[in-house]
C-alpha cells in the first residue's frame, strides 16, 4: 500500500514537472498572432451564419489588446474563441437538420 | 392580332400574379394554424392534459393559478395571459401605466412640427396603421417595420434619424399603437421573396442557437405555459400584440425588436443589431403567426 | 405628473404618476448621483390630506394611490414634491 | 385644521416636543437618522425610538408572494386604527431599510399603495404607530428573482 502511494506520488510529481515546463516555455509572438487570426476567421463565418456566441468577440478583442504584455493569456483567449466559434458552426449544421420536427404540424 | 396577343399575355400575367400572391403565404397560413391550434389545445385544460404539456407542474398550481380556457384573443397578454399571479400583479401596476408617461411624450414628439414646418401627422395621416407592420416592400424587396416608417419620415423631413429600439423612436411607435388599439394585425406574405423572408424567420425561431443552444421555439411554444424559477414564459402566439413595451427592467419603452434582441442574446448568441436583417425575418414571421389578434400595446411588463 | 382624481360618495380617489429618476446613487460602486422625492404632500383646501415621505427605495417615477373623505366634485387639490437636490413641482387639479 | 404632530419617542426632550408643537411636523427633518440607518431595526428604532412593535392583524400589508421584478413591486398598506398617527414601511434587504414613512392625518382613508424597489428575497415589514404611540407590525416575505426573460 505504502509503496503504491509512492509510486503515484512520483507519478504525478512527474507529471506536474512536465506540466509546469511547457508552461514556462517562452510563447512567440507569431504564435499568438497566428492563434488570433485563426479565431478571427472562425469567428467571422461564425457571425455570417448568425450563429456566433455572445462572447466570442469580446475574447479575441482582449486577445488582441493582450498578445503584447500577456502572450500566455491572450493565446488561451484565441483558443477560447476559436473553439467557440467551431463549436457555434458544428452545432448549427447539426441543428439544420433537425430544426424542422419541431414546427408544430 | 399582336395587339390582342400581348392583351391576352398581359392579362394572363396579371391572373398568374394574383393567383401565386394567393399561394404564397400558404405554407405560411398551414403553419400558423397548426400554432393556434397547439395553443389553444395547451390551455384547453392544463389539469386534463397535465401529463402531455405540464408534467412537471403540481396539479395545485395548475389548479389555482392557471387561466383557463384561453380564448384566440385572449393570448395577447403574454404571460399575463394564462399566469394569474402575474395578471394580478401587472393588473395593479397598470391603474396607472407606467407607460403612460412616455406615451405622453410620444403624443407630444408626434405633433411637434419638425424644422420644416411639417410633423408626423404628415406621413402619417391615419396613425391606426400598426396592424400592417412588419410588412414586406416589394418595390424594395424588403421588409418595412414601423421604426423605418418613423425614421424615414424624419429623414424625408430634413429631421435625422432617431436611434432604433428605445428613447424618443419606441415614444412615437407607441403612440401610433395606442391610436392602432383594437385593430386585427393584418400581415401578408405577397411575394416569392417575402415567402423566403417568411421562412428565414421561422428558421431563426425554431432552431437552437447560442452557448446555451436553445430556441426561441423551446421557451415560447413548447415551455409557453410553464415557468422558468418565478418567470412565467409567454407564449409565442400573441407575443407581438402589445409592443412597444413598458418593461421595470428596462424603466422605460422598448419596441418589438428591442425585446426580441434581448432574448437572443439571452440564448447564448451575439446581440443582433437593431433593423437588422434576421430581427426583421424574425419580427416578420412572429407577427404573422398572430395575425387576427387585436392590438393592445402598449403595456406594461416585468 | 399625471394626476387622476375622482369623487364617488363624499370619498375622492386619488392616483398618481410622478416622472421622477428616484436614484438611489447606489449604482455603479455608489458613484453614482442620488436623486430621490423625499416628501410629497397633497392639500385639500388648506388641509393636508397625504403626507408621504418616500426614499429611493420607491420605483420610478412613482405611483401613489390614495383616498380621502369630504371632497366634492370640482374641488381643487394641490399636490407638491420636493427632492433631494431641492428641485420641486407643484401641480393643482379639480376634483371630477 | 390643525396637524397632528408626530413625535419621537426616543430622543426628543420636552422640549424639542414643545417646539414641534408651532411648526409643521417632518418625519424627514426630525429624524434623518433613521433614513440612513442601514438595519430595519435601527430605521424602526431612528424613527420611534423603540422597536417593541406588536404583531397583530391590525396593521395590514398587501404584497405579492413573489415579485415580478424587484424594480417594481406593487405595495397597498393599510391599517384598522382609528386615528394611526403614522406608518413606515421597512425593507430589511434593501442597503437603506425604510422605504417611505406617512404622516396620517383626519379624513385620509389609511389605505396607500405605491411600487416599492426590493434588493433582494427578504421580509418587508409595515409599522403602524396609533394614537397613543404604540408599533403595530405586519411582516410579509417576499421573494425576489432576477431573471433575463419574461414579457
């Protein structure tokens, strides 16, 4: 038992090793810009089908006004929109499908 | 001889139009009886049909605070309509309207004269018109609301436009619906393009949008009837009748698309614009689905 | 302000609609400025017949009801406010 | 016709008292301590210098159960005394509890309604002072909700 509890604690010492590596890894700016742009162009077929989130403009606007002083932050809210303005898109062709049943007949 | 050939031509273009104007909204009356009918079948008798639309409600509420049966007309309360909590509350509120205020305000803004001399009651000799609003231009291809009406009437006037949903615009619209009182909303359907405006607002109310990806359809139809914690949610047939709306939230007037922007964005979705083009499909298509109720607006609401 | 008044049987109802922010300045971090009615009176002849003293705690653009007895039709009624900010309105209507 | 007068109980001195006696009586003016007070007892207290109140069903307060928008609640107090000298209305969520008081005076009915502002779910609380300066109460509870839909 004892020795199981070993085991995982450095186990999960390890992992918490790795983890805090790759946070502490230098981002570059390009990759920032490059996530930005990237939600930018999700968010902006997003909009033109109307289906875009409440939020997802006010992210990648802060992302913008952060990619200089808080590279870590501004790219989590890049990601943050573009995985909101995917999953508006993915949930809008699934409803296409669906949305008609529901008219009362 | 060719003479008579265009005649006959042109007469039968003119039958052909008037036969498709016909045939054009009729998809859109099929879905709009279907929708009275859910309805009223609904509030037929909520502690009967308990287990079909109220399964979640105790029989003692449906009981004591439910209103029932509830007629066509009797929908253009909103919520008020079937909650008698609510009713009571807004019936107490109402001895004497908030809205009465600003539409004081609007009666004045109406007949002030503009820089030239002329006023509303220029463009608007009969001001009981709102029954026809939203209606569908075919000269412009577009659909025209009561608040373009108003804005284009001052900018005709040298006046500049007003901002659409709230203030001095939701004063004058309501105005024009307190002179539009009683009179049946009237809305058609008269050409191909206005049946696609028809149905890209239908699509906008019954499909799931937002992070929340609900629909308009999932509150205001399938819900209509239950309750949201203490929000009573209103149905959707009559929702258009008593706008613009007096809202405590807002502490003042907001028209139709003002109150239907707010529950988009309430879905999760990003606010739509004032006059833009889906709040117009939607407020085209919403207005058509209570065609033949009486107009009541303005009021007052939570 | 809208005043509605009626007479029925020596009893005068009396309703009002006061346009008024009622701000408790409590908005925004309490940055905001307060402006509240903190005394209305309506008189009847020379007599005070309401004496309400509202705080912001009071919606609106306030609504008040209220009934009095010896009134008659095409009496006259004075009713008076003062704010926070000292600004004031006075407004007399005859009794229907 | 002449005003009755309110007096506190607490505070005021013979003195004070005889003085209030020549002018007009201003609950505002006499006790703004108990507009600013930030605890429905100490409003209670600010204005009657007591808070012994008893509850009966002589004072009489119309609420709804829940509030249809805590901007608004429509509010109708109203009392069986005869000759009640004034009334208070507390709400003990709000950040300044006392809501409205009035001077009563002959021939008014003493039966008001008004819309009222609550915070939040709580008690809101009438005070009936009659004429020979005892607290009647009547306590309802509202519940307040804030929602982004309805009407």
């Amino acid at each position: 038992m004892k020795k199981l509890l070993l085991i995982s604690t450095i186990t999960v010492a390890l992992f918490t090793g790795c983890a805090m590596k790759n946070q502490n890894a230098p981002i570059s700016s390009t990759d920032v810009a490059a996530a930005i742009a990237s939600a930018q162009t999700k968010y902006n077929l997003a909009h033109e089908e109307m289906v875009a989130w409440g939020k997802t403009k006010s992210l990648i606007v802060k992302a913008k006004k952060l990619a200089a002083t808080d590279p870590k932050k501004a790219l989590a809210l890049a990601n943050e929109a573009a995985y909101q303005a995917d999953t508006a898109l993915a949930q809008s062709a699934e409803f296409e499908k669906t949305w008609r049943a529901a008219v009362p007949q | 001889m060719l003479k008579k050939l265009m005649k006959i031509t042109l007469i039968s273009m003119i039958g052909g139009s008037i036969l498709f104007a016909g045939s054009f909204n009729a998809q859109a009356e099929k879905d709009r009886k279907a929708f009275v009918k859910y309805f009223e079948k609904k509030f037929e008798n909520p502690v009967k049909n308990q287990a079909e639309y109220f399964p979640y409600v105790t029989k003692a509420e449906l009981q004591n605070k439910y209103i029932s049966p509830i007629s066509f007309q009797g929908f253009q309360d909103g919520p008020l309509s079937w909650y008698k909590p609510s009713k009571e509350q807004f019936a107490e509120i109402n001895e004497f309207a908030p809205y009465e205020i600003p539409l004081d305000d609007g009666i004045e803004l109406f007949n002030k004269p503009f820089a030239n001399g002329k006023s509303y009651s220029n463009c608007f000799p009969d001001q009981s018109i709102k029954q026809n609003f939203p209606y569908y231009d075919t000269k412009r291809d577009d659909i025209v609301t009561i608040g373009m009406a108003v804005n284009e009437c001052r900018v005709k006037n040298g006046e500049k436009p007003l901002k659409y949903g709230k203030g001095d615009l939701a004063k004058v619209v309501a105005y024009i619906a307190f002179k539009s009182r009683g009179q049946k909303i009237n809305i058609t359907i008269p050409s191909e393009n206005a049946a696609k405006a028809y149905e890209a607002g239908k699509k906008l109310f019954y499909k799931q949008r937002g992070y929340l990806a609900i629909s308009c359809n999932e509150c205001h139809v399938q819900s209509a009837g239950k309750r949201i914690r203490a929000e009573a949610l209103s149905p959707a047939l009559g929702g258009t009748t008593h706008m613009p709306v007096y809202r405590v939230k807002w502490g003042g007037l907001g028209t139709l698309q003002r109150r239907l922007a707010g529950c988009v964005k309430d879905t999760g979705s990003e606010k739509p614009k004032m006059q833009s083009k889906p709040l117009k499909e939607l407020a085209y298509f919403l207005t058509y689905m209570s065609n033949g109720m009486k107009l009541n607006g303005p009021d007052t609401r939570k | 302000m809208g005043i509605k008044a009626k007479v029925k049987n020596d009893i005068a109802t009396v309703k009002l609609l006061v346009k008024h922010p009622m701000k408790s300045g409590k908005l925004g971090g309490g940055k905001g400025e307060s402006k509240y009615i903190n005394h209305l009176s309506v008189k009847h002849g020379g007599r005070v017949v309401y004496d309400m003293y509202p705080t912001s705690a009071i919606s609106k653009n306030p609504y008040i009801k209220f009934a009095f007895k010896g009134a008659k039709k095409g009496d006259m009624i004075t009713v008076n406010w003062t704010d926070n900010t000292g600004a004031t309105e006075k407004k007399d209507i005859k009794l229907k | 016709m002449k005003r009755r007068n309110f007096l506190g109980l607490g505070f005021t001195t013979l003195a004070v008292a005889a003085l209030q006696n020549t002018s007009s009586a201003n609950i505002l003016a006499e006790h703004p301590k108990a507009f600013n007070a930030t605890k429905g007892d100490d409003a209670v207290q600010g204005i009657y210098g007591t808070t012994d109140v008893m509850k009966d069903d002589k004072a009489v307060l119309k609420l709804p159960d829940i509030a249809e928008n805590g901007a608004a609640v429509p509010v109708t107090v109203s009392t069986s005394i005869e000759n009640a000298k004034t009334m208070a209305i507390i709400i003990d969520g709000n950040p300044h509890p006392l809501a409205a008081a009035w001077e009563l005076s002959e021939g008014t009915i003493p039966k008001f309604s008004t819309r009222i502002k609550m915070k939040k779910t709580g008690n809101v609380r009438l005070i009936v002072e009659d004429a020979n300066g005892k607290l009647h109460e009547a306590v309802k509870q509202v519940k307040v909700t804030v929602g982004g839909c309805g009407g």
